[in-house]
C-alpha cells in the first residue's frame, strides 16, 4: 500500500522539538484493541488479572531486560488498558530525577526522522512498539490465536516534568481500580 496524504493523517501527539530517547520519566497509557476488557476485570476496586493480563504485566515488568537504560515505576495493567512510567536513565546512572527534561539543542521530536527505516532504538516509541510487539506475540501463543490483535494502534504518552507531577501519576497508577467504575475506558461507565 502506497502512503496517501488524504487517508493517512494522523496527528502526532507527541511535543514537537523534544527528544524522546534523552533521559526523564513519562507517563504512558496503551488501550487494548478496540477498548475490550481482555485483561481481566476489576472486584471491589482490586484488579484481578486473568491468563492474557498476566502475560502484560509481566512483558510490562520484563521490559528493562529488553532496554538496559529503562527503569520502570508505578504501573497498573486494567481490564482494557495499561497505565505505566517508564524512566529512561542516563547511560551510567542507577537512575534519574524525573526533571532533568530540559531540550538539549538539535533534539528532535520524531523518532524516524533520525532513523529513515523505524523507531530510534532506546526511545519512548521503541519501548511502547516492543512492550506491545511482544505482549501480542505471547498472548496469541499461550491462546493459539495467532494475529490476533491485542493493542489499539499508537498510545498516549506525557512528558513528567517535575516531582508533583510524578506523585500526581504515582497516585493515579495506584488508584486506578478504585476508580474503575468512573473511568471513561470502562464500558459499562455512561458520562450521562
């Protein structure tokens, strides 16, 4: 299939101008293919993974093994989502304050213009794609399912720019079950 600028426009969410392979802490959200509650489902505000969300959490938990400079924080696999921050460090450090994201010059946002032929290796993209690329894999495996898909196309993702912000995400990760009944990923929540 030929790239067609009328049918192909999506609109990147990503901060223009920054750098997502340099060092600090981001806030990501993968939603499961079509919203469906494939990982499990939530009872009196505890998640209870079934079989496919304990295969997420742990390629989530398996991730730094794949990217040496990753460390991960809080997360939460959820019925038909995940919430997580992943900190890149600095080659050297056992880790790294989570504001250190101030734009060095020549950074550029967009991780394949670096790289014509993909995703910069070690950036927030190259993360997402292989902790999605292998959750799939395994997931289909352990249900002979084979292409099957299991996550929605792209994610959502947030710069952490300070220490308020990450609390503020560490909070939110964990009480993510106690909420889901009031969470617009919930199926059954009606906003009316």
């Amino acid at each position: 299939m030929t790239y067609d600028p009328d049918k192909h426009h999506r609109r990147s969410i990503r901060l223009r101008g920054h750098d997502y392979a340099q060092p600090g802490a981001y806030f990501v959200t993968v939603c499961a293919y079509q919203r469906e509650c494939l990982l499990g489902h939530v009872v009196n505000g505890e998640m209870l993974l079934n079989e496919a969300g304990g295969v997420v959490r742990r390629c989530w938990e398996n991730v730094p093994d794949h990217f040496p400079l990753v460390q991960l924080d809080a997360f939460v696999v959820m019925p038909n989502h995940v919430h997580g921050i992943i900190v890149i460090r600095c080659r050297g450090e056992a880790s790294v304050p989570p504001h250190v994201f101030e734009e060095q010059p020549g950074s550029d946002a967009s991780p394949l213009r670096q790289r014509p032929n993909g995703t910069r290796p070690g950036s927030l993209p190259a993360i997402v794609q292989n902790f999605k690329s292998i959750s799939t894999r395994k997931t289909n495996a352990a249900h002979d399912t084979p292409y099957t898909p299991i996550w929605q196309r792209g994610y959502y993702e947030h710069i952490i720019r300070n220490e308020a912000e990450l609390a503020g995400f560490r909070e939110y990760i964990v009480g993510n079950p106690a909420r889901w009944e009031e969470d617009e990923n919930n199926p059954a929540f009606s906003k009316g």
